[in-house]
C-alpha cells in the first residue's frame, strides 16, 4: 500500500516531503523514484503524464492534486473507472476570490491602463468607474463561483450568477441551464468565468456568447484556456462589443511568445496564478483520504464522472 | 450679492451651468467673465491665482470647491480671517476608499507587475499576499480615513489608524500624536497616507519615517504631494527597505517627464485621480452654504484656520 505522486513540474519532492512530515508511517514515492508498481495503491496526480496512469495493477484512487480534474479525462488511457477525488481547500476559493476582485478593481480604477501610462510617461486622468454601477455577473456557481459571489455581495456589487442548476445565495440572482442564459448574460457588465471544463463548457466563451453582453462588458476567465475562443474574444474586443478582459488562464500554459493577447492593449494578463494549493492545507485533506481508502471508508470529495467535476 | 468661480482647469463653466442649473435665482460669475467685483460676497475656488482673492471688498466667504484647502493657505495674499468652507462628499470618501483598495490588492497580487511582464512577454508566477495577512495603517483618519478604515475592516484587512486626537472606530486600533507614531509606523505593513496638508504633516513622508516601518513594508500617497519627500522614497525603495510605493499626487501635477518616479519599476503612479468631486453632490451643498451666508446663519464644513482643515 502505497503512494505515487506524479506531476511533470518540479514539484515531486515538495509533495512528498510534505505527507512525509505530517505521517511519516505511510509508503509515499515520487514518481521518478523505485518502488513495485503493484504497491501502489493511490496516484496523488496533477497534470501528469498521458499513459501514465495504467501502469499500477492495484489502483484504487486517483487523487488530483488541485480542485481541478479536466487533465484526467482529457487523458483518455486514464482508469476513470476508479474513484477520483479532487481538493476541495477553502483557502483556494477566498485566494480566487481575492484575485478577481483584484482583476474587478484593477478595472473599474484603470490601475492597468495608467501603468501603461506610466510606461509611456503619459499622465491622462480616465473617468474611474463605481463598485455599486456594477453589475458582475458569475459563470459557474460551485465552490469557487459562490465564495466569489459572496464577498463581491460583501464588496457592495451587484452580483448574479448563472449554473447548471438553481442555488440559493444570500441577495445574488440565480440563473439556472440554457434556457436563462440569455437573460443572464443580457444584464452582466462584468462577466468572470469560474466554470468546470467539461465537453458542455468548453467553448463557451465564444462570439455567440459574447454578443449577448452589453456593449462594453468586461470579460474575466480565471477556470480554464478551454473555455475561451481567444480569436472570438479579439475579434470583440476590436470591434469594441467588449471594453476589455483579464486572463489567468491560457490553451498552452506558457501562453506561446507569438501569441496576440501579450500585445493586445485590452488584455490584460496573469500567469494562472490566481490561486495555488497550498501543500498545508491540502496535506491533511489527501491523508485523511488515504486512510480511508485503506479502511474502505467513503472518500471525501469524489468528482462525478458524469459531470466531469 | 454674487459667486465668483475661480479656477485655473477649464471648468469654470460647467460650475456655473451646475449651480444654475439647480437655481436659475441666484447671481454667478466665471473669474474671466464681466462683473462688478462690489458684487460679490462667495468665492468658490479651487487652486486659484495666487493674488485673485484680493479684488474683492465685500467678500464674506472662501468657499473650497473641493475636499482641500491647502492651496487657499498656500496664498499668502488670501483673505483667510473670512469664513473658509470646504467639501463634504461622501462620493468623494467612497470614491477615495474604492481607490486605495484598488491599489492596495494590485500590490497583494502583483497587478501592475504581470501588466509589465505582459508588456516584456516575460510569462513570471509571484507568489501573491493575502487580504488576512496584511495590517493597513492609515496616516489621518480624518473622513477620508475613517471611511477606507470602515472599508478595509469590511474587506477582512487588519487596520490602525494614526491622527493627531485618538478615534473610536470599530476593529480599528487608534493611535494619537507624535508620542505612539513610531508605535504605529513599527506594525504597519502597508501604509495609507490620507492626512491633510498642514506645516505639521509637510514633508510627513520621509526616511526617518519610512525606516521606522518593518521591512519589505509598502506605502500609499493618495493625500497630496507636498507630504512625501520623494528622494527619501527612492532612497527606500533602492535599499530595498520599502518594496513599492503607489502614488496619486505629486508635488508638481502633471509631474515634469524628467522626474524618476516615472521610470523607476517599485513606483505604481496614478494621475492625481482617486477621487473627483461629482457636481451633482457638491452643488447642493455649496447652494445650501450661499443661502445660508445671505441668512446670515452659521455655515457648513467650516474650515479651522488653526489646524489648517
């Protein structure tokens, strides 16, 4: 009964030292290391290696190392018959929240436009827009989308917010399916995507979709580079349907030198940085997992695989 | 009995259709329009020509046309034993606070470093701060400050305060004089300089203040420029004691092309445009001030010619 932790950044050993230092009674490989693959009873995974996965005769779990778990599915060798359970890390949701209120303020004041400015030694005061004009409107009303939507409600905006199905939050307008999304859209100034990335979503911020935004609206994605169509999103841009967006997230992560969002002036650019796990708070929540995948307890934190999410 | 306008911007008569416009009955004059000087009892003026205040033998009142009064002692030639009133906005305070918390989450998640980054095509993740973390400290809690103390706390931010007389603001510790400055300055993490400019708080920002904060500490001017020393800044953020600074006023505005907060990489600038008066709110107010003045009642947001504010 053992661990592998397989990720392809340079992070292995962290993850591994630290389960180690919380248990140190548990069998826990990197993935790089020597161990009996038919130990393996648990892949502590993120974005890992296509093909990776089936070479462990005894798997039980596959645990993402991260909230998300898209890169499972997307590889289609991966033993999704197995329970996957995902992280659910409360500081992940306030750290997301806190970056798109940052990427909502940095807007409504003009903080990216005036370092531009400054770049260009240009002083040339632009009209700053209010907290409570704002109407903000969430994608995806999940973990993350409904701690956002709470403390933008705290913040004093005007949120909505638009899911598969109905959620009842405290003085936020729920939109539910296809058949409102219309609606939602057509009152959203400040559009933030935070949806899961599934075969339904991807794609979904496309020229259709944008249309039915005010002109001017504001488009933020901080969930996946597959939920845009980035040449959708510059043509809006140009044309000026949308004043501006802010992305954390990219198809190719490094977004590739060439691409025309580094140069665009309405784009503004994060790293998907937005939000890290952070190996303390998300330690206790896999041992605590392993534990029960040994006494054939129910995980905590199962995706479904229907949903994809 | 007449209001006299006088300003240098290109405002002048967008003043006077704005009080007109609220009362056709009373008597306005544009500074460079034709009048009998006789005539006039109110100037409203914002950063007039040293000397214009002179010409006017019946005047009974100064009237700021803004939340400052400092270019009003500034002229050594003004009638200051007249009444001096100013602008009490509460746009102006929430316009203040959106502000700042703008600039204070661009510096916790590195906002105006990745717009740089974008602009040098440099894809760069910076571990980001946490609202929880930081301990604010606000420089003056005079309306302004007590507004952005009551935000911050609101925000989830630890805040202190520091003004000349202790104030009673929930969550916020309040510290008073220059007896438990360097108490203040030693726990403060971000600093907010809201104070007004007096001879007391001139030149306030400085390498014997600066240094008494803890190290890596960052500083906010949203004040006026007159406050900061701006070679001390430099000097701070070179030794790597201060790591960063965001201003909005400057000791000459627009600030001279040649001047090294426009290059330097640690100096976010903004151009003087945190908070604008909105001549829908202001104008109630100043009509109220003029009608009370032919009553001969006691004026509104009088100005203490001892504190300078």
């Amino acid at each position: 009964m053992a661990i592998v932790i397989i990720r392809q950044d340079n992070k292995t050993q962290e993850w591994k030292n630290a389960l180690l230092a919380v248990d140190s009674s548990i069998e826990v490989y990197a993935y790089e290391e020597d161990y009996d693959s038919n130990d393996i009873d648990m892949a502590l995974i993120w974005k890992h290696p296509e093909g990776s996965l089936t070479q462990f005769p005894n798997l039980k779990c596959i645990a993402s190392n991260g909230a998300g778990v898209d890169f499972i599915f997307e590889d289609k060798t991966a033993p999704i018959h197995l329970p996957i359970t995902r992280i659910v890390d409360s500081y992940l949701a306030a750290d997301m929240s806190e970056h798109v209120l940052a990427l909502i303020l940095a807007y409504l004041k003009n903080i990216e436009h005036y370092k531009v400015d400054q770049f260009k030694k240009i002083w040339k005061p632009i009209q700053y827009k209010r907290i409570a004009d704002f109407n903000i409107g969430i994608l995806g009303l999940g973990t993350l989308g409904q701690a956002l939507a709470n403390d933008l409600v705290k913040f004093g905006f005007k949120v909505q917010g638009w899911s598969n199905s109905r959620k009842k939050i405290d003085n936020v307008e729920s939109f539910e399916g296809q058949a409102e999304l219309s609606k939602f859209l057509s009152t959203t100034e400040v559009l933030v995507c935070l949806l899961p990335l599934t075969d339904e979503t991807y794609g979904i911020l496309n020229k259709k979709l944008f249309k039915q935004l005010p002109k001017g609206a504001y488009v933020i994605n901080v969930a996946r580079g597959g939920h845009l169509v980035d040449n959708d999103l510059i043509e809006m841009l140009d044309n000026e349907h949308l004043s501006g967006a802010s992305l954390d997230v990219y198809h190719k992560e490094p977004l590739v030198k060439h691409h025309p969002f580094w140069e665009h002036s309405k784009v503004h650019m994060t790293p998907h940085y937005a939000s890290v796990s952070d190996t303390k708070f998300v330690v206790p929540q896999i041992l605590e997992n392993y534990r029960r995948l040994q006494k054939n307890e129910p995980l905590l934190n199962l995706v479904s695989k229907s949903k994809g999410y």
